[in-house]
C-alpha cells in the first residue's frame, strides 16, 4: 500500500501545525467561531450535540496494522474507547475536546494519517473499492488512481470554497462495490479496446434529498487527462453551481439543470484550456504510486479446501469471505454488526486486534468499507479457521455480510446535530427482530438514515428507512427498491410512515411477504422488481 | 475602500477605483476593474493589456468563485496586480496567493504575524497553478516547475 515519502510527510506535518495555530487563534479569541467554523470542518472537527466530533481520513478505506491500532488508541486516549467506521470508509469519534484535538492530528500524522478534508465544502476523502487488488473481477487496482486524486485534492486552492461538499469515488470493476455512480463524481477505470487504460467519468449522482444517479459525460478519457479532466468538471461546478440555496447547491443540480450536455460541453471547453496549462502529473508519478501496490507476496500452489466441520465457521465462511484472484486466498469481511450492536463501531480493543490480524493473516492490510464493516483483502484459506476464532473470542464473527442485519446506519440523533430522528435504535431493534429469519432471507441491504441528507444510503437500500421529524416526534419513512452497484436504482417511499415499533414491525411484514412471494433464487430486490410496489404496500399496510 | 495590507509587486500601485466588468469594456481610459463572484472574469480577456489592476470581491469568504477567477486571468496571461478584496481572511491568503493574486486590501485589517506564517506555512504543494511553484510531483521526478 501507499507509503508516504518527505514530501507527503511536510504536508500532513505542516497541517497539523496550522491546525494548531488555527484552535490557539480560537481559543484566545482573535477567531470567530464563524470564521473558525469552515477551517475546522475541513478538517473533520464537527460540534455535535455533546461534543466535537473528528473524522478521520482513510484514503480509498485502505489501512495497515500499525494504523489500525493507532486507530485504536486514540479511541482510549482522546474518546471514550471506541470508534465509529462511516459510509465514507473513515473512522470518526465522538467525544473529542476541542483543545486536544491538534494532539490527536499529531498522533495521527506519525502513522501517516490525517483528517484533511474529512468535512467542508472541497473536495473530500476519496472512496474506492473495498475490494481493490484483490478480487478477481477489476480491469486493474483503482487504488493509485485514487492516490493520484488525493494528492491532487489535497489543499488544492481553487476548489477549497465551493458551492458544497464534493465526492469522489473510484472503481475499477463492472461490480461496482462503491456505489461509485451515488458520488458527485465517479470513476470507472476502464480498458478500450486497444487495451488502453483510461476513465470513465460519470458527474452528477448523490443522495440527500435530491438523490440522483450520475450520468456518463465521458466514457474514455485518456490516463494521462484524468487530474485535468477532473479540474476541468471541478472549474465548471465552482464557476456555475448555485450558491444562492444550500439544498441546491450539489453538482448534482447544476448537471441536472444545465442538463448532461450542456455541462459536458462546457467541461470540455474548459478541458481544451486546462490541456495548455501542464496541470497533469507526469505517467511515472503515477507508476510511482503504482509500485506501492504491488501485489504482496502470494504463495502458490495453495489449494482452496477448508474443513467446513464445525457449522459455525461454515456458515461465516459462506457469508463473510468472497473470492479472491489468488488460488488459496480468501478476502475476508469482519461484520462490525452484531445482533442488537450499534452499525459500524469498534472498541478500541476491536480496532486493536483487527490491526493484528491483518499483520498476521492479510499481508498487513486492511479495508474499510462503505457498509461499516473491515475487510481482510489476503486471507490464506488454511488460515481461515484460525482467524474466525479470534473474531469469535472479541465479538467479531457475526455471519451476516449483506444480509438484513448488516444495516448502514448514520450516527443519528444519538449525535448529530442534523439529524431528525434517531438511526442506531431504529437498527438495533430490526437486528435484533429479524435475526432468527436472517438466513433463510438471504441477501437484503436494509440503509437508514436519520435526515434527509442520506449519511445512511436510506435511497441505495433494498429497504431505506428515513427519518423525519414530524410535529415534534421522530417518525420513519419506509423506502423499497433501493440499490447501489452496476444496476443503481432509488427507492420508492411506500406510504405513510411509523414510529419507532411500528417500522420495525413494517419490515418484517415486508420480509415475511418477500420469502412468501419469491421465486427460485430470487432475492429480496428481484422480487421487489418483479412483482412492483403495489402487492408489498397491501402487505405493509393492509 | 480598504487599505491594501499586503502585496507582493514593486511597481506603483494604481489608485484607481475599479469599474464594473459589464462597464469595462465600454471604458476605454479605464485601467482598473472590479469582478463580483457572478461575473465572467473571461470577458476581460479581449482587454488585459489595458489593465493594471483587477479586484476580486470576497463579499463573503465562502463563495469560492474568485479563486476561479484568479487563475483565469493568470492562465490567460494577465500580469497586472491582481488584488483580493472584501472578507479575506488569514487562512484564505495561502490559497489565494497560489490562485494569483498578488495583492490583498482585507475589509478588517489582519494581524501581521499571523498573515506571515500563513503566507509561508506549506512549503511544498501538490498541484501547479499559476504561481511558478514545482508542485511535489515534478520534484519527485526532477522536472522543471512551469510559468
């Protein structure tokens, strides 16, 4: 993976140090909390409803041991012992001191990280896919090209004031695993058919509460373009995109209302400007990059037989590990969603022994995904067994990957001061009543979000619950049809919405009606669009 | 109007007030003009040898469009001051200086200290822009900056 050289190292160091002077000017006053406000934000510092809230950077979700367990850490030493993985493939805590937290950064930068961009309006960390250089289906490893856009991202002057938060992801695999086409920017690296490498932009997509899926405004542009292609899309958004309505101020809307072409024709003007200025790094810099993700040190030979005696393990093995393009290995999911759990958070013991596992079993790597689990890209198959008793021993083996219990949950109004309603007892309750039914459902991605801006996918669920705030007390919006991935679609609402039992006792009607209608193989979502809204809204409300 | 606090050119400044850019080009004496974030900084360009001063309103220091505006003008080779005026403010100056400008009069006056470390606290960037700097990439690679 990604190691940083002098250079990378100056610029995390030289932040933390402006950080330092920024919370100094703030806490002596000579800093408004307005001015303070936005310089924080990009830096991931939140104030939420009890304290500061610090989102760090993982850059395309990918982590070493050493990280990890600094990861945990700073969970005891700055938190209240543990950390929260979110949609954007970072880790965030909840209950940090403002004064402290220049001393967190500084942690944080001697193990090559940082909480640069995390927030604000500019360009944030980039995502990528979970499964990057190890599953068998990419085109190529996505992860330099996203390296390649974080450097480029980072500080970048002209786009650090924009209309609005700007996301970008980056894919290299028809299976889109990243739910690359919900970003305001998603790349698909592709190969043409001279077998050239190149992008594919697609601009436009986000959720919140315009979702929208982002069309294709080009379908190859050339390796060596894709930083200019970028700023090109980026210059027509900050020139152009509204900033007279935050709600309508995502790329999203210029795209939509300028409509596809014309914005394509105006990021390919600019394109046409942009080539004459050498903003494009050079190829070896990016084979540069390239050469740290190198494929780690395969054995070969292996075979892919494991003793699936103990039924336990076989059933994680059938829902935690995926396959990899290596004979012998597995890439493995740790679920950080166990029945009645809270989606996505770790202790910092957790964080700590899934550090050491990747030492041990995975070439030193880890991933977070943008469904609050981690992943383990390189397991050998014959260590398979060994690793799952670890997980058993620290409450990390829950077999549950893409089923029902494996909720995406945003932090909710346990924490956020956006949110309506709240999220984690709303999924702590489903976990808990559809737990005995999970198996024999098979594979439904459930999403919930406590406002409207959508941190919980609610739009990209097989079920979305949305919750609003409705004359005072919490109610929750039921969404049907929802998916990411190469067939993106947006849930439908089904109807008038519940409260908190009431949801819960509206998704089981939903699954119970599902494993009651389905066809041979069908899973949930296929029924879904097969057979409509209109059979499952009798059956939810009746 | 604000004092100019700081600036980065030795020729003499010009004192002239800025005219609007939708005035500009009926203006022919006017050496000095004044983009708002609404206005197409690409409608000087028939006009930059005639220019010395272009002003870039801040009206608030979120709204970003200046920095675009900047490096347009630069990109297109304008050489005159280039001055940042409205809400600047001191963690805006580093990239401001990086989009261009070369001349900043903030609405409230900066402590000079503070403005210093700001100017000089990245001693290395990862991108080019107009401001001759080698970005990271071409050190690493030992190719010569651009501009």
């Amino acid at each position: 993976m990604y190691k940083y050289d002098q250079y990378d190292q100056a610029m995390v160091d030289a932040r933390v140090e402006e950080f330092r002077d920024q919370v100094r000017r703030r806490l002596d006053g000579s800093l408004a909390e307005e001015a303070f406000r936005p310089l924080r934000l990009m830096n991931g510092l939140y104030l939420q409803l009890h304290a500061y809230m610090l989102r760090v950077a993982v850059p395309y979700g990918t982590l070493n041991s050493v990280q990890m367990r600094a990861l945990g850490d700073i969970a005891d030493k700055y938190d209240r012992g543990y950390g929260h993985f979110t949609t954007r493939q970072n880790i965030q805590y909840n209950w940090i001191k403002l004064e402290e937290a220049p001393d967190l950064l500084a942690d944080l930068a001697k193990v090559e990280m940082h909480a640069i961009q995390t927030s604000g309006n500019c360009i944030r960390n980039t995502t990528s896919d979970q499964f990057a250089g190890a599953a068998a289906d990419e085109v190529i490893d996505p992860r330099p090209y996203a390296e390649l856009i974080r450097q480029w991202s980072t500080f970048h002057p002209e786009f650090s004031f924009l209309p609005r938060k700007f996301k970008m992801a980056v894919i290299a695999s028809s299976t889109d695993r990243a739910a690359m086409r919900l970003h305001d920017i998603g790349i698909e690296i592709v190969r043409n058919a001279a077998g050239e490498i190149g992008a594919a932009f697609y601009v436009g997509g986000g959720m919140g509460r315009t979702p929208m899926i982002a069309p294709c405004i080009n379908a190859f542009v050339p390796i060596d373009q894709m930083i200019t292609y970028s700023e090109a899309c980026l210059r027509v958004y900050n020139r152009y995109g509204r900033r007279d309505n935050k709600y309508k101020a995502r790329i999203k809307i210029l795209v939509h209302e300028l409509g596809k072409d014309e914005y394509t024709r105006q990021v390919e003007e600019e394109f046409a400007h942009l080539l004459t200025q050498g903003i494009e790094p050079p190829l070896a810099e990016l084979e540069r990059i390239q050469a740290h993700f190198a494929d780690p040190a395969f054995e070969t030979g292996l075979s892919d037989a494991i003793d699936r005696t103990d039924p336990d393990f076989a059933l994680w093995v059938d829902r935690n590990t995926h396959p990899h393009k290596q004979p012998g290995y597995a890439i493995v999911s740790i679920s950080l969603k166990p029945v009645g759990g809270i989606p996505g958070d770790a202790s910092a013991d957790q964080i700590r022994v899934m550090g050491d596992l990747a030492l041990r079993y995975s070439f030193d790597e880890l991933r977070v995904t943008h469904t609050q689990n981690i992943v383990l890209p390189h397991v050998k198959q014959a260590d398979l067994y060994a690793l799952w008793q670890v997980l058993q021993a620290n409450d990390l083996a829950a077999a549950n990957i893409d089923r029902i219990g494996d909720i995406i949950a945003c932090p909710g109004l346990d924490y956020c001061t956006l949110a309506n309603a709240r999220s984690i007892p709303v999924a702590q309750k489903i976990s808990e009543r559809m737990a005995a039914k999970e198996q024999e459902i098979g594979e439904l991605k459930l999403k919930i979000s406590g406002c409207i801006n959508a941190c919980g996918h609610h739009h990209a669920g097989h079920i979305g619950i949305l919750g609003v705030d409705r004359k005072g007390v919490e109610n929750y919006q039921l969404l049907l049809g929802g998916c990411e991935g190469a067939d993106t679609s947006l849930g439908q609402i089904t109807g008038p919405g519940f409260d908190e039992d009431g949801i819960v006792g509206a998704v089981e009607r939903a699954t119970d009606f599902y494993l009651a209608q389905r066809a041979d193989g069908e899973r949930f979502l296929d029924t879904y669009r097969r057979i409509g809204m209109a059979p499952f809204k009798e059956a939810i409300y009746g | 109007m604000a004092e100019v606090q700081f600036r980065f050119r030795d020729d003499e400044p010009v004192a002239d007030p800025g005219v609007t850019v939708d005035a500009f080009g009926e203006q022919t004496n006017a050496a000095a003009v004044r983009i708002e974030p609404g206005d197409d900084a690409r409608d000087l360009l028939p006009h930059l040898d005639r220019i010395r001063l272009v002003e870039v309103n801040f009206p608030v220091f979120g709204d970003g469009r200046g920095y675009s505006a900047a490096r347009i003008l630069r990109e297109a080779g304008y050489a005159g001051e280039l001055r940042a005026v409205g809400e600047v403010l001191i963690d805006q100056l580093a990239y401001m200086r990086r989009c261009g400008f070369d001349a900043f009069a903030p609405e409230a006056a900066l402590d000079p200290a503070d403005a210093d470390a700001a100017f000089g606290r990245y001693g290395e960037v990862y991108q080019p822009t107009v401001d001759g700097r080698a970005p990271i990439w071409a050190k690493r690679h030992g190719i010569a900056a651009n501009g």
